[in-house]
C-alpha cells in the first residue's frame, strides 16, 4: 500500500502549482508568436481585401466569406491558427482545477510579448510613451481582475 | 504610418463578438454531459465556436492593415465586455478589482489610440 505523507501532498501541490506556472507561460510565448504569424498571413490576404471597413463588410456579406476562403490557404494563417489550438489545450491542462482568476497576471504578458516582437519583427512598428503607458495600464489593468476583492 | 480607424473598429467589433462567444461557451460547459454524442449536440457550445470563429475573421480583417503595436491591445477591451455580460446573464457581481482593472484597461486603450497618430 502506498501511504503519502503531508509533506509529499504539500510538494505535490507546489509542484503542481508551478507546473501551470510553467505552461500558462509558455502559452503566452506562443500566443504571441501566433499573432505575428496572423498578421505577416493577413499582411499577404492580398490588396483586395485591404481597406476593409466594418461598414462594408456588414453590407456586403460576400466580401466576408471571401476573406474567410482566401485566410484558409494562408500558410502563416494556418500555422497561427494550430498555434492557437495547442495554446487552447496547454491552458486546459494547467487551468484543470485551478483557479483562472489567479494566473491573470501572466497572461497579461501576452501583451508584452506581442510588443516586443511586432518591434523586432513586423516592418513600420514604433512605440512611443502614450502606446508605452497604454500597454503598462492593459497589464497592470488585467493582472488586477482577478484578485478577490 | 498611422493605423488607419477601419481596423481599430474592425477589432473592436470582433472583440465584441468573441465576448459573447464566451458567453455560449460558459453556458455550453454548463449544460456539459457525459457522451461524445450529447456534447456535439450541445448547441450553446457549438454557437460559442462558431462566434469564436467570426470574431477571429473581423479580427484578421482589422490588422491586414495597420500596426500590431497599435491593434493587439485593443483587443483587451474583450475583458469589458466579459466582465458586463458576466453581471448581467451569470449574476456574477463587481467586485472593487474588477472595476479597478476595468478602468485601467480603459485608460490603456485609450492612451494606445492617443499614441496612433
């Protein structure tokens, strides 16, 4: 028979803890190399679809299924897109019996992976103070949501 | 280069989308059973997928054009919508983190659209 003692259980929960550290982590890392991948993909869609308004878009539902067909042989689009799929199963596995509220700081790093690598990566990207200050206050705003109080 | 309003509205607009896909998806889990054959006949799960799907069009639409730095955290403004539709359909309560966040995020997204110019 296999007898646990407390602080095995008390291991266990601390390496279980830092287990979904880990993945949700790692999921904010791909998450972020799956959006540059969607927009150097729609960055390819094609000029026809470029200029899109919501206003058109809504009127003329055509324009709407065209971009969806033209978007699924999109190589960079597909790649982000099974990015996303696995991203979706990691977060399952580290989120199963944990609370999701208490790892919202760290998927609020997407934000500034997503940053990072648009400037290092993307052409024409810039930061200035007014998007610094944007993305510390959508940080700091998001990992706030889920405390208890 | 200026990211031009259509794709900030664009991404709005499948933020918007995509909260109320939550929305399903919770209601899906709820109405969650056993057998394969009961979950693909869940309908809120399905309708949850689907406006997942058409938010991520209205999305990819918006940044076809424009910057990343610019476009990727109004997508944040999807937390506000959660956060309302949470109170409303689920009667989950405000709490004082969630108003403080809420408004943070608001801020952020603001002062990132002060920064596009």
């Amino acid at each position: 028979m296999i007898s646990t003692t407390a602080s095995e259980v008390a291991f266990d929960s601390k390496a279980a803890a830092r287990r979904s550290f880990l993945l949700v982590f790692s999921c904010t890392v791909i998450g972020a190399l799956a959006q540059i991948l969607v927009k150097q993909g729609t960055a390819q869609l094609g000029a026809h679809h470029l200029h899109l308004t919501l206003g058109q878009v809504l009127h003329r539902p055509e324009l709407f299924v065209q971009f969806s067909l033209d978007m699924m042989t999109n190589l960079k689009l597909f790649i982000g897109y099974c990015m996303y799929g696995v991203n979706t199963f990691l977060m399952a596995l580290a989120l199963k019996g944990r609370e999701l509220s208490r790892l919202y700081p760290i998927i609020a790093l997407t934000y500034v992976w997503v940053t990072i690598l648009s400037l290092f990566v993307l052409p024409d990207e810039h930061l200035n103070f007014f998007r610094t200050m944007g993305i510390v206050f959508i940080v700091g705003g998001v990992s706030v949501l889920g405390l208890r109080k | 280069m200026k990211t031009p309003l259509s794709s900030i509205i664009l991404v709005l607009f499948g933020s918007f989308v995509g909260s109320f896909g939550a929305v399903f998806l919770k209601l899906g889990a709820e109405h969650m059973q056993g057998s394969l054959k009961r979950i693909l006949n869940n309908y809120w799960l399905a309708t949850g997928i689907v406006l997942y799907l058409l938010s991520s069009v209205f999305y990819m639409m918006g940044v076809a054009q424009g910057q990343l730095t610019v476009l990727y955290p109004m997508v944040s403004i999807g937390y506000i919508w959660a956060i309302v539709w949470a109170r409303l359909f689920f009667k989950e309560p405000f709490t004082r983190s969630k108003i403080g966040g809420l408004a943070a995020i608001i801020v952020g997204v603001a002062l990132i659209n002060l920064g596009n110019a």
